[in-house]
C-alpha cells in the first residue's frame, strides 16, 4: 500500500523524527513539537483501527523492501488494540510529563519517549522475529535511559541492574531465534507458524526465547530487577515503564505461544507458565503488602499483575476451544485494564509524594481531606486491580474464572480468589493510611489540578472498561494469526 | 566436520563462558564483557548454524547479524555510560550486594 | 421500549449524579451541597412513586446492558426490588436531614457526602439488579462505599474497625464471586426469577447446586451478619450515628439479607428450596443468631454496641421468615425488612441526639433523661417498644406474622424462639425506657453541648420523630396496599401464584 495512505508506516517515522528532532532542536521548541507528534500518532492510531475493523488486517512493507530483508509489519486486531492503547496511554504519560517536570528534564526526556514510543509500535506491528528482537532492544535502551533519569543513586543502581537483566534477557532472545532459523528457515511470523517442525533445535529454542522473555517481563521469579526500576523511576517514567514496557515482551510470548501453537503441544509447559504466574500473585502481594514507601507498593503491585495476565496460558486449552477463547479474551484484558489501571495509580501516587515531599506511606496522614480528587483517582485504579467491580479488571477476572471453570482447572481459582484478597489488602493499607488524622500541622505543596486530572482519567478508563469491554473483545477476535490458530 | 559445525560449537561455547561470567562477576565491567561474549558466542551461532548444509552464504543472516552488532555495541556503550556515572557517584565497581528481593 | 423503562436507571443516577457533583465541590459550599443532597433525595422519592405505579400495573420496567459476552446489566423493578428501593429512598431523604444536622462545623463533609450518595447508589442497584451479576457489582460497590464512612472520623479505633469491616465483607465478597461465577458456569446467565432453569439444573447436578446454595447464602450472610459472621457489626459503630444508622437499618445488613431472599425466591425458588431441605439449616441458625444476639445485647453497656447486638439478633427475623416455608412466615420476613428499618433508624437517631445533646454514652447515663430531651426519649421509646413487638408498633404484625408462618409451616419450635427473644428484647429494652422516664438524674451531664434545658436541635430531633411516626403508622395502617404489610403481600401473592 501507498505510504501516505496507510497509517502504519507512521506509527514508526513520526516517533522516530520526533526522538531525532527533538534531541536537536532548542530546548523550548522540543514540547511544542512533541505536542504535534502526539496528535498525529493519536490520529494514525484512530486510522489505523478504522482500517483493521472494515478492510480486516493490514500488512506493510517499509520502503517497499519486502521480506526476507526488508521490514515487513502488519497490524491484526490485537495489535491495532495494544497501538491504541500504547498512544493513549504514552499521550497521558507526556502531557504529565510535560507539566510535571522542569525545563531541563523535559527537554531531555522527550527524545527517551519517543525511542520508547517507536519501539513499542515497532514490537505491535511487527511481521518477523528478528524485528522484534531489535524492538525490544531499543525499548530497553529507551526505558533504561528513562530510569536513569531521575539521577540519584537509587535510580542508577535500578537501572544497571534494569539494564544487565534486560540485555541477558535480549540476547537469550536473539539465541533462540538464531536456533529457530536454523531449524526452521524462516524469521517471518506467518511462513513459521505455517511450516513449523518441533525438533530438538525448536525446543531449545523455544525455552531459551520464553527464558529470555521472562526476564524481561519480570514474571515470578524474574521480577527482582522490577521493583526497584518502576518504584525508583520519576512518576511519568514508572506509569509508562508499568503500563507498557513490560506488556512488549509478554505480546511476543503470547503471539509465539498461541501462532506457533506451543500450548498445543507443551502444555506442561504452559501449566509451568501457571504455576510461575501463580508464585507472582501471591509473592508480589505478599512484598507490596510489606512495603514501607508508596511507589514501590505500587510496583509490587505490577509483578503482581503479571501474574494474573501469565494465567491465561495453561488456560489455553487445545481440547476446549470455548475455555480458550475465554483465556484469551481475559488474559488481554486483564492486560488493558493494567495499562490504564497503573498508570493512572502511578500517576496519583506521584502527586502524592508530591504533596507530602516524602515517599513514604506514614507521611500520607490526612491526604483523603487534603487531596480528595487525587485519593479518588488512587482508588478507581486499585478497585480495578483488585479486581472489584465494577471495572475491566473485575470482567477480565470473571473471564479467567470462567475459563477455569470449562476447562475444570479449579486450582486457578483459588489462585485468583486469594490474589483479590491480597491485592485489596495492600490497596486498602494504602487507603487507612491516608484516612489517618495526625496533630501535624499540614504543610502540603498543591499539584497542579491538570495532573490531578490526568491521573483520574486514566482511571477511570480502567473503570469505564468494565462497561465497555465488549469493544476491546471484539477488537483482538477479529480475524488475523492469532484468531487461526486458537482451537 | 565442517565448518559450520565448529563455528556452532564455539559461538555454543561462547555463549556458556559468557553466561557464567554474566552471573559468577560482580565486578560491572566484567560483567559487562561477559555480556560481550554471549553476543558474540550468539552470532557465532547465527553464522554457523543457520547455514549449515547449504554451500551457498545466506544474506539473511549476514544482514542480522551486522544489525546484531551494531544493537550491542549500542548496549555496551549504554552500559558503559551507566558505570562510569555509578563509579563518580559511588566510586565503587560493583552494585551493593542487598538481598532486596 | 417505553419510557418507564428508564426509570430504575433513572432512580440509580440520582443518587450516582449527586455522588459526583457532590465530589467536585469544594468544602466549604455547604448550603449548594445539603440543597443537591435534599434534592436528589426527592426526586429519587418521586420516580419511586412512579415505579410503584408501574409495578402495581403488572408493568416490570427493565433496562439492560451487555458487558461482556452472554452477560448482561439488568436493571428491572418488580415488587420484591420496590419494597427494598422503596425503603431506602424513604430513609435515605431522613437520614441525609439528620446527617447534615449531626455534621454541622465538622470537617471532610464533602468526603462524607459524596460517599454516603455513592452508598445510597449502590443500594439502588443493588435492590433493582435484574441478576447475580448486576446484584453482585453494586454489592462489591456498597462495600467500597462504606469503608470510607466506617473511617471518617479517622482515629486509630476507626482505621482499625474500617480494617476489620473489609476483612468481613471483602471475604464474603469473594465467597459470593466464587458461587456466583460456578453458577455461571453451570447455567449461564440467570435472571432474577427463572426459577425452571435453576430447577432444571438441579435435577441435573444436585450435589454442584447445593455447594452453591451454600457458597451464595455464606457470602450474603455475612453483610446481613448471620452467626458467626457477625463481629463486624458492633466494630463498625466507631462511624458516626448517621452512618450507624444507615449501615444497620438499610444499606449494608440489608443488602445481604435481601440477597438471601433473592436467592431463596428468584434463583433457586422457595418450593425447589424447600424440597432440597435449604430452608431448614437457614432457619436453624437464623434463630441461634437471634437468640445470640439479644443475649449479647444484654451485656452491652453503650448504647450503640447494644443497638448494634440487636441489629445481629432483628435482622435474623427477616431471614427466619423466608425459610418458613408458606405465605405467612413470606409475609412476616418481608415486612419485617421494612420495620426494622424504620424502627432501627430511629433508635439510631436518638442514640446520636443523645450523644450529640448531652455527650451520653453509655447506657448508666441515661438516668432522667426523658425529662430533658422528651421528644428525642419518646421518639426512643416508640422505637424500643416496636422492637419488643408491642402492638401498635410496626415491630407486632412482624412477630405476629412470623407466629402464624411457624404453625403453618409445622416448625413449633419457632415460636419458642420468638417468645424467647422477646422476653430478652424487653430485658435489654425495658431498663433503658425506665432509666429514661423514671429514674432520677445523677449529677451532670457527661458534656452537656446544648444548655438552656432544651431539646437536641431541629435537624436532628425531626428526622426521628418523622421515622418513630412512621413505625406507628406502619402498624395502624397496615390494611393499606401502600402500607409495608400490604406491599408484602403483594409480592407473596405473586409469589406463590407464580
């Protein structure tokens, strides 16, 4: 297709531009041209989803170079799904971003969002394994480099150690695909779906590309490197580090493990993806339940989280396809309901710190009086997470449930069931803390209401899901890859 | 035995050197190097295996591995930058060993 | 569609729109917020009325929303969902009156309010929700809702019983989810009243539908503070009167027994339940509560902790009725949803008036009391007898019809139980009218806020005459089709005709 006709194409030049200029212009114009490249990402994403649901999936390739050695993309419905979601959900994060932090640091952080911003797009619509190799590259090295960006020594511990596991976990990547093309010819996502052969070489592969991808989603037992990275970084960078950096390498292993149809035939696999998701739940509640300071509650929260979203893979069942249509549906928006959920409570737990000055829970006393609006938002997120309704995560959960219902796996059940519990006790621990009166006199700075404003709405999308999900659901079941290959 | 094969067995071997030295260092910059050694021990493998058996030298993994490299260059000096900030702030050349987990 | 259709959203958002407009206004805009608080209050009054009509007409308005696959928002109005939305609309406008009165020159009230509307919303949904699904989302809602009124005054005794509250109802949320998304499983998505599919799936896997029952009657139990899932009760009465009062006559004890009669007579119906051997256990336990708690309440010395041991001890009646198994025992259960309320709000009432005039406590303080607050001591009074079941108060045609649905139901024993409780209803009532009106005053007051030797103040001395009047009326004119009794036996009739 023409260039200038499809959206695709633009959903990588404009962020790639956007990073090159915004590193050379002067530090004043740099906002006011990300501003531009905001809406036209917005607009290209909204074309790109017009598209996907009238014409069905659109394929591109870059320059016209075709496959084996150009870069071919192509957009089905669950990646259209994750564009828009990552555009709104980065959009909300800039324009934090753009009032929360001073001239400086918002000249600088400009070029890291947009290297994040192409990257995730990149990993969306990628067509070959290769690409989403150097997808997840580039998104490691934008995310590092946004962590870094606090600049004190916590966040440089956090994010070396970000870095070092990152990169094993890239280059475990790299290896298993290096293996998959030997054995199977092709880098190409559709020709290795159709020609796949398991083999020896193919299984190797596939273990050290889900280690690899593991690690960098920070799934049970992985996780260690995440808290200190998502709870040390500035607010703006936590929410897009939690809403979405880790959600690009959990996309490829769903699309290896449902294309490829891994969970047809490894199914112990998938049951050991189960149990690790299981260890995560209960684990990352258990940590955030214990934490002392506000954001890392939060990110532990998110490994948490993961492990909700990692529980849809031993409910994809090749035997049940009803059981797995609804694993499917639940798992992703479990992962939508994340995304604005996170975001918007990192975003509130920021302005928190912000009035108080300080990180930590104890000095949140007397919050619920002083910043109501803020508070609220904070609890529409965690309602959300906790998985109350109503809220997308309370449908995603019912979903998941169902599905262990059909398929008879009762475990994962109680699994979801005593994760709520803990997540309600962390979320509400936070919650007691800011009911709190002391006899301190208030000395609270005020956020600006934008922020404020920008957190709740982001919230209250997670919330509004509960509501809407049918959209999402129809969306990621139009037809396309991965639609073919579920039972 | 071609030579394809022992391309393999190296980059394989690479790989677990560098694996071990990733974990067993605390030192920033050895780990550092080691991470250097499982590219390298990757594209080894990416030569040597993927074209094995076939006579002709496939440009597809040419190609990759050229952009292999210049991704992890980038990550070195990535992770360069990060540990000589670490060494001005801490003047040390290993992360503090907490059991944070 | 017509358009009484949009009513039960209708009534919903009233509340909900007060909830958020009341949110966004600042402190101290205190005349705006009581007028829009007042207002939604009546409008909700007035469309219930139309509701009535409709239902009267045999007319169900419903409205429904699919959100996921095969599931759907049902929001429908039939009589059982009337006489619960009816009550709360009613207590709702006194309760808010005496809220502002009680709230006066007290910090966070934009806090309180937003989430007392919030509550009231979810009350709404709750009582209109077409199916478990609906009925499960508003309840997960009011738990949310109330925590931050449990708390609200926010001293470590109050942190500690909002932790306590969640522990109780965010479990027995979970218990409810858990047989509510089995019953899914097994039968899709069943509407409040199609009791043949239940019944088919029953004869299908009788064991599976009994642990359901099971799972569904545990997790309500445990709002309407069944033994012995009822130690949040007395905890949660650190909050202030107006919540007490709300928490314990309508919103959340309420939802729970009200969720037990949906389940008994819209999921499962009340013949298949009977001819399970459901309703047996029920009323087993319903009496052991009753008895437990009226003998807790009569070792309680604050007023309040004794009020809230007599909630745990009333609202067993209502679920004591259901699992009589016959129209009458229906009837008495039903009504008694409606009396208990009006009479416990009112005892709420004065149990603040008295806190709020005088600074009494506990229940030694009382002594002569009823010479300096009369109105607030007979509105009290009126309340305490009701509970006893003394004739012409409300609380008699409950006790009586009870009586009547244990003969017909063959269940002897019951009376034993209600003549039982009571005797201990008038043994930790009684003292506290004769401290009230006969005994003489013993020094001063404990902090006498109100001096000139006068009543508690308007706002707050009409809302429990108003509710101590109606628990009369409720008795004198319950030939009356609008009456509680009468509505109750509508909804009987249609009941067991089905």
């Amino acid at each position: 297709m023409n260039m200038i006709l499809s959206p695709i194409p633009w959903l990588l030049v404009i962020p790639l531009a956007g990073a090159t200029l915004t590193m050379l212009l002067p530090y004043h114009w740099r906002s006011a041209a990300s501003v531009v490249g905001i809406f036209t990402q917005l607009m290209a994403s909204v074309i790109l989803w017009y598209q996907v649901t009238h014409y069905g999936p659109q394929f591109y390739a870059m320059a016209d170079w075709q496959a084996p050695l150009g870069i071919s993309l192509r957009a089905d419905g669950l990646a259209t799904l994750f564009v828009l979601m990552s555009s709104l959900v980065a959009s909300a994060c800039a324009f934090y971003a753009h009032h929360y932090l001073s001239l400086h640091k918002r000249a600088n952080f400009w070029p890291l969002l947009w290297f994040l911003w192409a990257s995730l797009n990149g990993i969306w619509l990628a067509a070959d394994t290769f690409n989403l190799y150097v997808g997840l590259e580039l998104l490691t090295f934008a995310a590092v480099g946004l962590v870094a960006f606090a600049s004190d020594e916590r966040s440089l511990e956090a994010s070396i150690r970000y870095l070092y596991a990152a990169l094993l976990g890239s280059m475990a990547y790299l290896l298993g695909v290096a293996l998959l093309y030997g054995a199977q010819g092709t880098l190409a996502m559709d020709s290795l779906a159709e020609t796949w052969q398991w083999g020896p070489t193919t299984q190797v592969a596939v273990t050290l590309i889900l280690g690899g991808l593991l690690l960098k989603t920070a799934v049970f037992p992985l996780h260690t490197w995440l808290p200190p990275a998502h709870g040390g970084a500035l607010t703006p960078v936590s929410a897009l580090l939690s809403a979405l950096v880790i959600k690009a390498s959990f996309y490829i292993l769903l699309r290896f493990w449902i294309e490829f149809q891994i969970y047809q035939f490894l199914p112990s696999l998938s049951q050991l993806l189960g149990a690790l998701g299981a260890g995560a739940i209960l684990w990352g509640g258990w940590m955030a339940l214990r934490q002392t300071h506000l954001k890392m509650v939060v990110a532990y929260s998110t490994v948490a989280q993961i492990g909700y979203m990692t529980l849809m893979f031993p409910l994809l069942v090749a035997e049940n396809s009803e059981a797995s249509m609804l694993a499917y549906q639940g798992g992703i928006l479990m992962l939508l309901a994340h995304a604005f959920a996170k975001a918007g409570m990192f975003l509130a737990a920021g302005n928190l710190i912000f009035c108080t000055g300080k990180p930590d829970l104890v000095s949140l006393a007397g919050m619920s009086r002083y910043r109501p609006l803020n508070i609220f938002a904070f609890g529409l997120a965690g309602v959300s997470l906790m998985g109350l309704p109503p809220s997308g995560g309370f449908n995603a959960k019912w979903m998941l449930l169902q599905s262990s219902f059909m398929s008879g796996q009762w475990w994962w059940i109680v699994v979801l069931l005593l994760g709520s519990l803990l997540s309600a006790a962390y979320i509400f621990r936070v919650f007691a803390y800011t009911y709190q009166e002391t006899d301190a006199l208030d000395t609270y700075k005020r956020p600006r209401l934008s922020l404020e404003l920008i957190a709740l709405s982001l919230s209250g999308i997670s919330i509004l899901l509960g509501f809407a999900s049918l959209w999402p659901l129809e969306m990621i079941s139009l037809p396309g890859p991965v639609m073919e290959a579920l039972p | 035995m071609d030579t394809n094969l022992i391309f393999t067995l190296c980059g394989v071997g690479l790989c677990g050197l560098g694996f071990f030295g990733f974990i067993y260092h605390r030192h920033l910059l050895r780990r550092l190097i080691a991470f250097n050694l499982i590219g390298n021990g990757t594209f080894l493998v990416m030569v040597g295996f993927a074209q094995r058996g076939q006579g002709v030298t496939d440009h597809v993994i040419q190609a990759l591995v050229l952009t292999g490299i210049v991704v992890a260059v980038a990550a070195t000096a990535l992770g360069l930058v990060l540990i000589r900030r670490w060494f001005q702030l801490k003047g040390s050349t290993q992360l503090p060993e907490d059991d944070a987990s | 569609m017509s358009w009484t259709d949009w009513l039960p959203l209708a009534v919903l958002m009233t509340s909900f729109m007060a909830a958020t407009i009341i949110f966004m206004l600042p402190e101290q805009r205190h005349v705006l917020r009581s007028t829009i608080n007042l207002g939604a209050a009546c409008i909700k009054l007035i469309l219930i009325v139309f509701l009535i009509q409709a239902v009267l007409k045999q007319q169900y308005p419903e409205i429904r929303l699919e959100v996921l696959p095969g599931l759907e928002l049902i929001l429908r109005a039939d009589s059982l969902a009337i006489l619960f939305a009816g009550l709360s609309s009613v207590l709702w406008l006194f309760t808010t009156l005496y809220a502002i009165g009680y709230l006066e020159n007290s910090p966070n009230r934009s806090r309180f309010f937003g989430y007392f509307s919030l509550c009231v919303a979810s009350t709404m949904g709750i009582s209109l929700a077409g199916n478990l699904f609906t009925f499960l989302i508003f309840y997960e809602l009011l738990t949310l809702s109330t925590y931050p009124l449990v708390v609200h005054r926010g001293n470590a005794a109050s942190i500690k019983a909002g932790r306590t509250y969640l522990i109780y109802t965010l479990s027995g949320g979970v218990v409810l989810l858990l047989g509510v998304a089995a019953l899914y499983a097994l039968g899709g998505d069943i509407a409040f009243g199609d009791i043949e599919r239940t019944a088919a799936l029953v004869g299908t896997w009788p064991e599976l539908m009994t642990i359901i029952f099971i799972l569904l009657i545990a997790g309500l139990g445990v709002k309407a503070a069944i033994f012995p899932f009822h130690g949040w009760l007395p905890t949660a009465m650190v909050a202030p009167a107006p919540v007490s009062a709300l928490l314990h006559a309508v919103a959340v004890v309420k939802a729970g027994a009200f969720g037990i009669v949906r389940v008994i007579y819209d999921i499962y119906g009340i013949e298949l339940s009977w001819q399970q051997g459901f309703l047996f256990p029920i009323a087993v336990l319903a009496s052991f509560t009753i008895l437990y708690g009226s003998w807790r309440a009569l070792q309680q010395i604050d007023i309040k902790k004794r009020l809230a041991y007599s909630t745990v001890s009333q609202v067993s009646y209502i679920l004591l009725g259901i699992s009589l198994f016959g129209p009458l025992g229906t009837i008495g259960g039903l009504v008694h949803l409606l009396h208990q309320g009006l009479m416990k709000v009112t005892l709420f009432f004065c149990a603040g008036n008295f806190a709020e005039t005088l600074g009494i406590h506990k229940i030694h303080e009382l002594d002569g009391v009823g010479k300096r607050m009369p109105l607030t001591s007979a509105a009290f009074t009126v309340g305490a007898l009701g509970m006893i079941g003394l004739p012409p108060v409300a609380g008699f045609i409950s006790k009586w019809y009870l009586g009547m649905g244990a003969l017909e139901a063959n269940m002897e024993w019951v009376i034993f139980v209600l003549i039982g409780s009571s005797l201990l209803n008038a043994a930790y009532f009684l003292p506290v009218l004769k401290r009230i009106w006969f005994n003489p005053q013993q020094g001063q007051w404990p902090l006498e806020v109100i001096n000139n030797n006068r009543d508690a103040i308007p706002l707050l001395l009409i809302p429990a005459l108003v509710t101590a009047s109606l628990s009369i009326a409720a008795g004198l004119f319950a030939s009356s089709i609008l009456s509680p009794l009468g509505w109750a036996e509508l909804i009987t009739l249609r009941e067991y005709l089905r």
